[in-house]
C-alpha cells in the first residue's frame, strides 16, 4: 500500500514538473528579419501544441491594427515607415497561464516605385504630319522609343484604334484636328502610360500631289534567310533594322523599287525594319532573322 502511494506522490511531482516546464516563457522571444519593408518575424519557443498565439501589430500614434496572426512563424509588409509595435499574446491551454509582451519594430526602408516609373525611363514621344508640300496624300505619324521586349503598343486617332506598331502612319482625308495618342502597356510590370499630341491638319484639300506615294510596302523573306528585299516604288525612300534594344544596326537609301539588304552579319533574333519615304510616310514591319 504504501508502496503505491510512493508511485502516485511521483507521478504528480513529475506531472507538476512537466507543467511547470510547459508555462515556462522565459525562453519565449520575437526576432525578425526583413528585406527593406518586408519582414519575417519569428516567435521562438511555442512551437507545442499547448500554446495559442494571438499576434497583433500596431503603428505608433494610429488606432487599428495593420496585421493580425496566430502562427509563431508570419510574413509582414509594411506600406510605411515608422515604429511600430508587435504584441504576442500566448495562452497555454495546458497548464492554463498565458503572458503577453510587446516588440518594438522601427522600419526604415520603404521602396521607391522604379519599376513603373516612366519619368525615369527617358521615352521618346514624336508625332508629325506630312503637309508640307504634299497635297492630297497626307498623313498623320508617330514614334515611340526606345524599344523594350516587355512593351505592347496602341495607337489611336481621335479616340480609333490605329496600329499597334513602334511607328504608325494614318491616312488623312479631311481637314481638322487630329489627336493622336500612344498608349504603351509594360506587360512585365503590370503598368502603363499614355503619351498624346494633336496635330492641325489643313493641307488636305490642297490640290493634287504627282510624286508616287509608296501604298504598299513588301519586305520577303521572312524568316529573313540571310538577306531581306524590300519591295517600294516611293522614290527617296530610305530604310532602317532596328534591334529589340531599339537601336538602328543597319540604315540606307532605297534606291530602286527592288532592293536587296544582306543581313548575314547581324545576330539571329526580331528586327524591325522601318521604311521612311520622301513625304515622311513610315511603315515599320517585324522580321525574324
């Protein structure tokens, strides 16, 4: 009997122990580690089913909570700096205690909105019209630059879609005001801007133009294999390759209606070849090299 009684004083000494092990916080910490704004805080020592974490966090001076958690390992992106205060909340529903303690966090780092940016990116906007000394054949133009394989393009004139192209060329048939807008769509970043410019068109109606006006435009092969053709009957026509960095590697004068450019030295990949004619029309077509 007494034997017995022995093994239950031990049992519960034991038990006592194993308790008084479990409601023990003094290992208990919040540390954290961050990348500029974002911070992975980590509460150590709670990693028993017993406990219960009731996390909260508040930004000095404001009311309301900017994150709220209940696992001991949590992720937090702070949209502003400041101090800001990390309260843990621990209840041990096994031995029934819990504790409460706070952690002051100051974040100091905050990014800068670069990647959509569009000031910074130094793009090129231009917009012209071919009135000047050409009658009857006119035209609104635009270029955006410089060239960046993440961009898609949409041009429009007066609120119509034209083209979706780097350069563009409308045809115009009446008088008036004409505004021409670029919208250019970052697909990598998610973002977009809109660049727009209104030209004055009165040239219109002015009589009649004889110089040939370049209506269509053949570029072949494509794939270029080597060499490219470009079929044009506008006469002082000139042409440009331009790469996907946007850079011109390969310029000349269109001297015949039928030319032949050798493109065997350039680096396989998407080139842009743009053709400009004497009344300033442009026609950009891509080709794989």
């Amino acid at each position: 009997m007494m034997h017995k009684k022995y093994l239950t004083v031990i049992f519960l000494l034991s038990l006592f122990g194993f308790l008084h092990a479990k409601c023990d916080y003094s290992k208990v910490s919040l540390t954290s580690v961050n990348t500029c704004n974002v911070y992975k805080f980590t509460v150590n020592g709670v990693t028993d089913t017993c406990n219960h974490l009731d996390i909260k966090i508040f930004k000095s001076g404001v009311t309301g909570t900017v994150g709220a958690y209940t696992s001991n390992v949590f992720y937090q992106t702070f949209t502003d700096t400041g101090s800001y205060y990390v309260r843990v909340a621990i209840k041990n529903k096994c031995c029934g205690s819990d504790t409460l303690f706070y952690n002051l966090v100051r974040v100091t780092c905050k990014p800068t909105a670069t990647t959509c940016n569009w000031k910074s990116r130094n793009m090129y906007f231009s917009v012209w019209d071919s009135c000047s000394g050409v009658k009857n054949k006119v035209s609104v133009n635009g270029y955006i630059g410089p060239f960046n394989g993440c961009y898609k393009y949409y041009w429009t004139v007066n609120g119509v879609a034209v083209s979706s192209a780097r350069m563009m060329s409308y045809g115009i048939t009446a008088n008036g005001t004409y505004n021409v807008c670029m919208k250019v769509v970052d697909t990598c970043n998610k973002c977009d801007t809109t660049f727009c410019s209104s030209r004055v068109i009165t040239c219109a109606t002015a009589g009649v133009d004889t110089e040939e006006f370049c209506a269509g435009i053949d570029i072949f092969p494509n794939p270029s294999e080597g060499r490219i053709t470009i079929h044009c009957a506008s006469k002082g026509a000139c042409y440009s390759l331009i790469d996907a960095k946007g850079s011109i590697v390969k310029s000349g004068n269109l001297t015949q209606e039928i030319s032949n450019i050798d493109v065997s030295e350039l680096p396989l990949g998407v080139y842009s070849v743009s053709v400009v004619t004497a009344n300033r029309r442009v026609t950009q077509i891509q080709v794989l090299h």
